[in-house]
C-alpha cells in the first residue's frame, strides 16, 4: 500500500540531500513536488492544500534552513503533519457501560461490510470480546445467508432470527436481546447498502440508531475507490453521524489518498484497515506507523507484534539452538517457511522494512509465492530419512519426489543445491563470531 506515494516522496528527499545546503528556492521546489505526489496519489485537494501550507510554515524556518542536515528535518516535518492528518494516534473501540455493546456497520453495497462484520467479529474474539453478530440486510438476496458463512468460517454465534422476523428493526431488536441473555459483550449489526446514498437508506439507518444507541457506527469504504470513499463517508457521517471508518483493500491501493483525506474531510478517525481477503487479515490503524512506511522508514512495531502473534516460542528456541549445533535439516527448513507464511503475504512483510540497504533490492523483487508452494511440496513428498539426511537423495529419489511434488526434478535438484549451500554458510557461521554470540545468548524457558 502506498507504493506510488512512497516512491515520489524518497526521490524529493533524495534531491534535497543532493543540495549543498537549504535554501528558499530549493526548498519551494521540493514542497511544487510534494504537492504534486499527494495529489497523484488522489489525496483531496483542500487536505493537500492544508498538509503543504503546514510544512511550509515549518520547513522554510531559520532552524531548518542552517540545521546541520536540514533535509532530515524536512522528513520529521513531512512525518508529523502527515501523522497530524492522518489522526494523530490510534483511535479505540469504545464500549458501553452495560454489554451489550451495539455496533452498528454502515456503507454502501459492495464496500466490504458483511466479510469486514466477520474480520471486527474475530479481532474483538482474539482481545477477550465475545461477540453476536447479526444481519438485518432483507433487501439483497442472500445477504444473511453470507454473513452466517462468515460466522460459521470464524467459529462466531450469530442471530438468524425468526420466519416471523422480516424487518431490520424486529432483527435488531431480537439480536439485542439474545446478546444480553447469552452473555455476549458486543453485537455487530450488519446493515443494508445500496449502490447509492438514497433517503431510504439513511431513515432505515437512523431508526437503527435511535432503537439501539450504538456505541460505535463503523461506516466500511473501499480504499480502491478513492475520492468516492471520501465522499460517501463524509455524506453518511453528516446524515447519520459516524463514529470511525474502517478501509477495506488496502493492501490493493498503491495511492492511499482516501486513508491520507477520510479524518480530514469527515472528522471521524480510521479505526481499522483490510489488508487482504482472510479472516484475521483486519489491522488497527496506527497513524504514525503508517506515516513512516509512507516515508519509507518502514512499520517495524507492526512485524514485531505480527511475528509474536504467528511464531511459536518453543520452536524458535529450538531453532536456535539446531543453527548453533548447524543441525539444520530439510524439514527444520519447511517448518520455518510455514512460520513465515503465518505472518502474512511475503510482499506485505517486506512492506513493513524500512525502505534501505538490502531490504530496498528485496522489495525490488518480485515475490512468486508458488514458488515457495512448491518448495513445500517438494519437502513433503521426501521420506523423513530423506528430510533428515538429504546426502541419501539419488535419482530414482528424486524422479520419485519430483512426481509426488507435481514439480520437475531440476527444481528439486535446485532445492538441494540452495539448501547445501545454507548448510555451508550456516556451518561457518556456527563456528565463528555468530556462533558464540548465540551461544552466550540466555534462552529463556517457555
């Protein structure tokens, strides 16, 4: 996400460090092409006009003008006022005083709304919540069907409610009271959208509201959309008064104008983005992480909790542990390509690295993830003798993994090559500085 954005801000950076010194002139310049960058990235024009009018006030200070790396000032500038615009800091669900807590999720149809309901549903699981959800869309064909899919994917209860029951306001009510009777602390409405905003959407909606008094109205935007996103959840919040957003397909938007304008333009915070099409693929939006990765300087915290989340302690320890002795077998290294694919998509990880050194020629490269399959495949289809000693691995072995694998036996031959030539590496390592600094390292007990 962000990509194109990115791009254009690290060239103006890099032509500022490529100035002797700051001067007015130079400094102008570099602002024309960051205003040039945002609104290429479709960020609305008056939150453009509000971002660049606030660096300049900063960046064209005496301070920053005889600083000793003045450009690297004008990137905590950029970095700040974009945090500013972008909220400040993260914004939290809030919850009522007696459960249940009603949310109510708003948005035009084909937004995301009943899969984003699911994704929140299985957040608030995973951070001590339990969740009803229910849906009071009567209008489109199989849409409470769709979100019964959802919950039963997510292991979540959900109210179906009765024959009797045809009207959004009898669901919700039912919802309601079946929530508070079963113990659940919060109740995920899932509403109707339409393809337009039309008056009969919003009395619908503000009959909702009055009936319930929600805690939170979480209005659910296409972030591919752009603009439009903006527009829509501008006209919800003055109709129906919003109380965050949540972007979905983030993951698919190299432009970010909507997430860099939606609390500008409404007020309202960004509560949460989509990042992918499975069930835990949600994030809280954190303003300052996002600016970095903006800025190139990469979401380190965010891989960080990423990595706890998905990666398994005990077998970490272990690794360690087989990387000092240099016992590293085949199946150690098929084990730890499933913990890295736990975390996510490869190129959404490597979004996450700063944007230098290395890990700008891996974000470069492009990442063929059946390629990785393959490599899987390739292990499972070997014998547990093969995957603990490859040296046994012959012709007729490998004619033999390459057919079980549905793969060619030049890329298990390939495979075995790339893994020998690890073992090396690892061994040397092992023997020399690397391995005594792990060997010194107290491994704690799980």
């Amino acid at each position: 996400m962000f990509d194109n954005l990115s791009e254009k801000l690290q060239r103006v950076f890099k032509n500022l460090r490529g100035e002797g010194r700051l001067t007015a002139e130079n400094m102008e310049s570099a602002l024309r092409e960051i205003r040039v960058a945002l609104l290429e990235a479709d960020v609305n024009f008056r939150v453009v006009k509000q971002l660049i009018e606030a660096i300049k006030v900063k960046a064209m200070g005496e301070e920053v003008l005889t600083a000793l790396s003045p450009s690297q000032q004008v990137v905590a500038i950029v970095r700040d006022e974009m945090i500013k615009s972008l909220g400040s800091h993260e914004s939290k669900l809030r919850f009522a005083n007696e459960p249940p807590s009603v949310m109510l999720i708003v948005g035009l149809q084909g937004s995301g709304k009943t899969t984003t309901t699911g994704k929140l549903a299985r957040w608030l699981s995973k951070n001590g919540h339990r969740p009803l959800l229910v849906s009071v869309d009567v209008y489109r064909p199989a849409a409470r069907e769709q979100l019964r899919i959802v919950a039963r994917d997510i292991n979540q209860p959900i109210y179906t409610g009765t024959p009797e029951e045809t009207a959004p306001a009898d669901l919700a009510r039912s919802a309601r009271k079946e929530a508070a009777n079963s113990g659940r602390d919060v109740l995920l409405v899932d509403t109707a959208g339409r393809l337009h905003i039309d008056d009969q959407l919003m009395t619908e909606l503000q009959q909702l509201r009055e009936m319930l008094s929600p805690v939170e109205i979480l209005f659910v935007a296409d972030a591919m959309t752009g603009q439009d996103a903006v527009k829509s959840a501008d006209e919800f919040h003055k109709r129906l008064g919003i109380t965050g957003i949540i972007l979905t397909k983030m993951d698919g938007d190299a432009r970010g104008g909507a997430a860099l304008s939606i609390r500008q333009v409404t007020g309202q915070p960004l509560k949460f983005v989509g990042v992918g099409e499975k069930s835990d693929a949600l994030e809280v939006f954190y303003p300052d992480r996002v600016a970095s990765r903006i800025l190139g300087m990469g979401d380190v915290l965010s891989f960080i909790e990423k990595a706890e989340e998905a990666i398994d302690k005990r077998k970490a320890v272990e690794m360690q542990r087989k990387l000092i002795e240099n016992d590293f077998t085949l199946e150690d290294f098929r084990d730890q390509i499933r913990q890295i694919r736990k975390l996510g998509p490869l190129e959404s990880i490597l979004g996450m690295m700063p944007n230098m050194g290395i890990m700008k020629e891996l974000k470069n490269a492009k990442i063929d993830e059946k390629e990785i399959t393959n490599v899987v495949a390739i292990i499972d289809s070997m014998t547990p003798k093969e995957r603990a000693n490859h040296m046994i691995i012959n012709g007729s072995r490998r004619r033999r993994i390459a057919k079980g694998s549905g793969t060619s036996v030049q890329d298990v031959n390939q495979l075995l090559k790339q893994y020998s030539q690890a073992k090396k590496m690892m061994k040397s390592f092992s023997g020399g500085f690397l391995g005594k600094k792990l060997g010194k390292l107290k491994l704690p007990a799980f």
